[in-house]
C-alpha cells in the first residue's frame, strides 16, 4: 500500500465471529461483535479527525460485515495503518472519490442492519482533492470575508486559527512594500456626546478595530482600514505614535505573530483636549510634540452630542501659535 492519503475506507468481515485479528499482541484476540469495540479500538487514535461505519449484509450474500471510513487529521501510508490497524481493516483501499462519496456510501440504507455510527467534522474535499490552504487563500483574495469561508467550508468550523494564519499572512504580503495615505482625526469632548459611535457607524463595526488594551493594543487587529485609539490619555509612548500614525510599512506588535498595518483611518478619542495630551513633551521635547501635531489632519470636538467645531491642522497650529519652525522634520 504505498499511497498515501487522509481517507481510507475499511471492511469487517464476520466480525462477531473474529476472535484474533493478527499475530502482534496488541491484536490478539481482539472482537468486533459490537459497535462499541470498534469505536473504542478507533478512538485510542488521536490522529482520527473523522469516521463512520455501519453493519451491513449484501443482497446476494448473507455474511455480516462492518462497512468504514476513516478520515485522518493527516496523511498516512498503508504500511504506516498496517501497523496501527489488524490486517481484518484495510485491505490498501484508500478513498478515490471524495471524502463525502465515501462517508455517504457508508451509510447506504438498502444493506444497513445496525445504526449509523459517526463521530467528528468530516473535511470536504472538491473533486477528490483535499481543501488547502491554497484554495482557502484564493477565495480571500477574491474578498471572501470568514463567515462566507465558513459558510463554503463547514470544516474550517474547527480550524478557526488556520483560516485566520492564512488570512494574516496574505495581509502581510500585500502591506508589507506598501505606503498609506493615513489620514488621522482627533475626536475630543465630554463622554456621553457620541465621539465613539458616529466613527462606528459611519464605516461600520466590523470595520473598525477598536484599541481600549493599550498594554497588547494589536493582538486581535486583523487587517482592518479604520483604527479607533479609545480613551486616549497619553494611552501609548509619543515614539510609538509618531510611528502608529506614519503611512510606511509598519508591523505592529503583537503576542503570538506580529499583525502588518493596513489601515488609512485613524481616530484618536478622548475626554481631553488635544493640547493636553503629552504635556511634559510639548515642553522638554518640542521637535517631538510638533512631529506629532503634524500627523494630525483635522481636530473635532463633540458637544451635546453633536460636532461643537472642526478644525483642520493649518487652522489648529496658527490657533496656539505651533508655526515655529515649518521645516521641522519627524
């Protein structure tokens, strides 16, 4: 049996009279007489992701066997399942067709004689071919968002991290040579008066990714285009700003796999005025307090629940009188 393969189909011949199943001890006088020894003797596989079997008898013959398939969470040789399995399961046939065509053929109705018995997710597979990270790759890049994925490939239900490392890392390459366009708005006012939920609904929700951690800020950021800095108050080093807010590629960091920035929108929220943020800069480190005020597009502040001013940087800067130095370079 030199293939290899992931699905495999097996058959039990007379198993309630199958006393020894092979010469190697750990097979001796093993018996399959009753549905819950051939799912114990499965089950002590952690490397099963799926099987079903039934008892069957045929039209034309009247002996009793157990029709099977076993899905692997990996590829196995026949010599590898020789060792695993007695020789009374598999006879080197590995599933042809695919891993659904052989699930349903082991619940066939008009040869049953016993329960369906199934554990486990079984991978789909297309046209005899596994799903790969390629396939799951193609459908992102034609915009396929995770619910639709998981709609297409109920399977990836129990694969969540590898969608979402596939996903990742396709955002990762397409950011990575890339400059944004960044545009950054400063929201103030006092809480309650909807700073926060006019950004949310303009763009929506699910697209905008919202930072109250500031200990780990992007460990769940995954390639959105809007970022919301909330309750900002000094909230994060003015170096890790100046960066945060500069259009080159940038990798964020993050527990476990640093994310790449994608985002073009970002809104810094809070209870303070601008010019009290980073204070102590504004006075010791005024090259760095200016870089910071240029990267700022537009100050808005929010009263009684709507827009009490806007100001554009220009505006901002001749307001408290910020036009020192013009050539001052971050």
């Amino acid at each position: 049996m030199p293939k290899q393969s992931c699905n495999w189909c097996f058959t039990i011949n007379n198993p309630s009279k199958v006393k020894t199943c092979g010469e190697k001890d750990k097979f001796k006088d093993l018996t399959f007489d009753t549905d819950e020894k051939v799912i114990k003797f499965i089950m002590q596989y952690e490397e099963v992701n799926y099987y079903v079997f039934q008892r069957e008898r045929g039209h034309n013959e009247n002996t009793e066997h157990i029709q099977g398939f076993i899905q692997f969470k990996n590829r196995k040789r026949g010599t590898t399942l020789q060792n695993m399995f007695p020789p009374q399961f598999f006879h080197g046939e590995f599933a042809n067709g695919t891993a659904q065509q052989a699930s349903d053929y082991c619940k066939k109705s008009d040869t049953r004689i016993g329960e369906v018995q199934e554990w486990g997710e079984l991978r789909v597979t297309k046209g005899g071919k596994q799903l790969t990270n390629e396939d799951i790759l193609q459908r992102i890049k034609e915009g396929a968002d995770d619910i639709r994925l998981l709609e297409e490939f109920p399977q990836l239900w129990n694969q969540i991290d590898r969608l979402q490392k596939v996903r990742d890392l396709y955002v990762f390459d397409k950011w990575r040579n890339v400059f944004r366009d960044v545009q950054v708005t400063y929201i103030c006012g006092q809480s309650g008066t909807g700073k926060t939920r006019s950004v949310m609904e303009q763009y929506g929700y699910d697209k905008v990714y919202r930072i109250t951690d500031y200990k780990h800020p992007f460990d769940s950021y995954h390639g959105q285009d809007v970022i919301v800095f909330e309750e900002f108050r000094n909230s994060l080093p003015i170096d890790n700003m100046l960066n945060y807010l500069d259009g080159y590629p940038l990798e964020l960091p993050a527990r476990y796999m640093n994310r790449i920035a994608c985002f073009t929108k970002v809104y810094i929220i809070s209870n303070w005025n601008f010019e009290e943020q980073y204070t102590a800069i504004q006075h010791k480190y005024y090259e760095t307090w200016n870089a910071f005020v240029r990267r700022i597009d537009k100050i808005v502040t929010y009263k009684d629940g709507m827009i009490f001013e806007e100001i554009d940087l220009k505006s901002y800067k001749l307001k408290y009188n910020l036009d020192k130095d013009e050539n001052l370079q971050p």
